[in-house]
C-alpha cells in the first residue's frame, strides 16, 4: 500500500476482516467446473 501511494488507515476494515472473518486457503481457483465443461464438451455443468 505504501509503495503505491495508498493510505493503510483508510483500508484496516479490509485488513481486520481478512485477519478474523475469512478462513485460510489454499488457493484452489482454477475453475473446476468451467475445465470440466471444456473436457467433456458440455454447456453447463
């Protein structure tokens, strides 16, 4: 934040939430679903 010039006060809503409400990850975004599709040459899964 302070590399790009931002304000770190104006974001400690964000920082709070991700530090008490959000469960850790692994970080599994690839689109399972949409792989699927394209596969097995569905429309929608």
């Amino acid at each position: 934040m302070l590399a790009t010039g931002e304000e770190p006060s104006r974001f400690r809503w964000y920082m709070e939430m991700l530090k008490d409400d959000i469960t850790p990850s692994v970080g599994f975004g690839i689109g399972v679903q949409r792989q699927a599709m394209f596969v097995c040459g569905f429309e929608a899964v």
